[in-house]
C-alpha cells in the first residue's frame, strides 16, 4: 500500500452532543437528530451561529428499512434549520457513523470548508426483532451468509468460537466484558442501558420473591450470567447480555479548521490521525480471530497522528457484540493477539484500569444506534479528553489522547479516529 499521506491543515473538534439513546415509540428519526444538535449546540463553550455551518454529513445505515424513509440527509438538515447546506447521506453499515466524521474530516483537512456538521442517527425500534434481524443481515454477504441463514449474532459466534478454539478465550471473557461495559453504561444518563449487570440481577431476584417464585441463588454476577433463564444462548457462545441492544438514538459533532477552533473553545480537541480500510466478508478470510481492517486504519491513524498503539490512554471501540471488543483491543495493538481476554480478566481495560475501554458502556450498554454509534464514539472521547464526563470520567488526570474504533458489519468497513488534549 501507498505511505499514509498527512492531513492537508488541523481540524479539531469543538462540540459534541447525542440524544437520549433507548426505545422511543413516539419519536422520529428526526427528532433524535434535533435532540443531538441541540446537545452538541450547548456544548459549544463560546457559543456559535449554526449558519456558519458549511456542510453536513449524516451517517445512517437503513432509514429506509427501519423507517420507510430514504434521503434522510437533507430532511433532518432542514429540521435543524440548515437548509441550503449540502447534506451527504454515508452507508458504510454500523460504520456509517465513523465514516460521516472521517468525510467531515476530509472536507476540512482539504480547504474546501472551515465548518462541517458531522452526525449520525438510526430509528430502529419501529420494526419487530425478527425484522430488526433481517434488516441488519443486509449488511453481511446476502448471497453467501445471509442466505445460509447467518444473522449477525451467529457470525459474530463464529469469530468467538474461532478465538476460542486458536486461543484458549472462555464464555467467562465475554461475561466480563458485558459486566465492565454495564457498569460504565449504569453511569451515563444518554445510554440505553443506565444498570449494571448486578443492579439488574438483584432485580430479577426481587421480581421472583415479590412474585412468591423460587428466588435464584445468584453468588455473583457470573453466575446470573450462567443462568440460562436470565440470560439465554442467542448464538452460541454468545448470549442475551453479549449482544447490543436495537437502539434508537442521534448523534452529532461540530467540526472546524484548526485555526478557527478557539473562538469556539478554549479546549478544542484536535483529530490528528484518521484511517479507514475495508475487508472481505467473513466466509472469505484465512484467519476470522482479527479483523484486518482494523489492523490496517490503525496504522494507517497511528502513523498519521505519529503515534503508537502504547501511546492511546483510552478508547471507544466497535463492542456490537462482547467478543468483538475483544478482537478490537488486539486488532488496534492494544494487546498482543490472544491477549485481549487476559487484559480483562485483569482489570486492564476497566474505567480505573491502565487502558480504559468503552468507559461511555460502549455499544453494549449505551446502546447501537447503528448510524449514529461512530459519532457518539467521539462524543464520549471529547467528554473524557476535557474531564467532563461526570461519575465516568477516567480518574487519570493527564488524558491527552483517545481513539475511536467504527466496524461495520463483521468488519467489511472499519474506521479509526485518533484525538488529543494540547
């Protein structure tokens, strides 16, 4: 491959909000985004006109599935009052988000504009699950995945078993990444999921006394995961409380020309490296335990930005499923291959660990809205970089560098982001 070229001039990143993420019945896409726009508009510590927004990038995977409505991009632009900014609607699957940041990037990095909205959002609760399913297996190879009954739950089982069967990983890896990412989620008032896995264990067990059941005689977390009952095989290994929730939810962030940033901010965080790359589909790669995609934008950020994997202090990565963050630590160079689970065995990438990862709950807690999740990625990044991330926020008081992580689908599209605190 070519050398990684060098952003054109700085861009940095001076606001950032989302919306309520969870199950909206009585909203739509575009209220979502309103609520996200008017959360990144807040952020702003120096206050700005949204008309000296030049252009829009709106990440969405399937509005059209979900909601019946294709085009989205100029209907919410109007919705925020934008109207007659260039609006660009970007598919890349559960990566549309990542992208979106990435074009707005680009478009600054290339001169062309000064200031760019870049946003993502997904309406997803208006269908039943089993549609959900199917509306998200488009992302796969329908012709060779999709139509061996594959969803997206039994690929991502394979790449565990897989990671089982070359490392020695256990089902106990993965309950301890759902049990770190609930207790991160249970502290962020956006995220779908505002519960540990402990609070809601002790939940069912209250639910069966005041019911007169037999009450459950849960020691730990772990063993309410191992309960069947509680928490049952979706695919397996993969169980209830390794998989994302279907998630409604907006997100949006205000990007400049970084020598415009301080008359928004006094604490502009700055996008120094960017890196995207594409992959196979599953059923077609030699090794399924990586994603080499992954490996290859994290370079491509790394040596952009000019920096090292050991240099990163904490990030948000693609965690659609347990074992999925698992594979992301060791794709990024966090973690050598196969070392991911001992990491969080350890503590390691706990919130107070040495390498905090998805300290927002991550995809599995906050929730996949999965248009939008590649934008609230940063969204956290830019709230722990300025220590504003309340009863989250990382304890370590010299956070200068983050990462964002973006996959789509089992990792066709992956795209990473690296940020920094001057």
């Amino acid at each position: 491959m070519a050398k990684t070229g060098k952003l054109g001039r700085g861009v940095a990143l001076v606001g950032a909000g989302v919306s309520k993420f969870g199950s909206f019945k009585d909203k739509t896409s575009r209220d979502l985004y309103v609520e996200a726009f008017l959360d990144m508009k807040a952020s702003v510590d120096k206050g700005f006109d949204p008309r000296d927004i030049q252009t829009i990038y709106v990440g969405c995977f399937s509005g059209d599935l979900f909601e019946s409505q294709g085009h989205l991009a100029p209907i919410v632009t109007d919705w925020v009052g934008l109207v007659p900014r260039p609006a660009t609607r970007v598919e890349d699957a559960c990566a549309s988000g990542g992208v979106a940041l990435r074009q707005g990037v680009l478009a600054i990095a290339s001169g062309l504009y000064d200031v760019a909205l870049v946003s993502g959002v997904e309406k997803m609760t208006n269908l039943p699950t089993e549609r959900v399913t199917d509306t998200l297996a488009a992302a796969s190879d329908v012709l060779y995945e999709a139509s061996a009954g594959f969803t997206f739950p039994g690929l991502y089982a394979a790449i565990a078993t897989a990671h089982m069967a070359k490392y020695g990983t256990k089902v106990e890896h993965f309950m301890q990444v759902g049990i770190k990412n609930h207790n991160n989620g249970a502290l962020n008032p956006k995220g779908q999921f505002n519960r540990s896995i402990k609070d809601i264990m002790l939940a069912r067990q209250k639910k069966c006394q005041d019911q007169g059941q037999p009450v459950p005689d849960y020691k730990s977390e772990m063993d309410f995961l191992k309960d069947a009952a509680a928490n049952p095989v979706v695919a397996w290994p993969m169980r209830l409380f390794d998989c994302s929730p279907i998630t409604d939810g907006a997100a949006c962030a205000l990007l400049v020309a970084e020598d415009i940033a301080r008359s928004f901010t006094d604490r502009p965080l700055y996008i120094i490296g960017s890196g995207q790359a594409s992959d196979y589909a599953l059923h077609g790669r030699p090794d399924i335990t990586c994603i080499k995609a992954s490996q290859i934008a994290s370079k491509e950020a790394y040596q952009m930005a000019g920096v090292t994997p050991k240099d990163i202090q904490l990030a948000e990565v693609h965690d659609c499923f347990t074992i999925a963050e698992i594979v992301a630590t060791e794709d990024l160079g966090f973690f050598a291959p196969g070392v991911g689970p001992k990491a969080v065995a350890e503590g390691v990438t706990a919130r107070d660990g040495a390498k905090p990862i998805n300290t927002s709950g991550g995809l599995k807690s906050k929730g996949h809205p999965v248009g939008a999740s590649g934008v609230a990625q940063a969204v956290e990044i830019f709230k722990q970089l300025r220590g504003e991330a309340g009863p989250r926020q990382v304890p370590n008081k010299n956070l200068r560098l983050g990462l964002t992580h973006n996959v789509g689908a089992t990792g066709g599209t992956s795209v990473i982001h690296v940020y920094e605190r001057r």
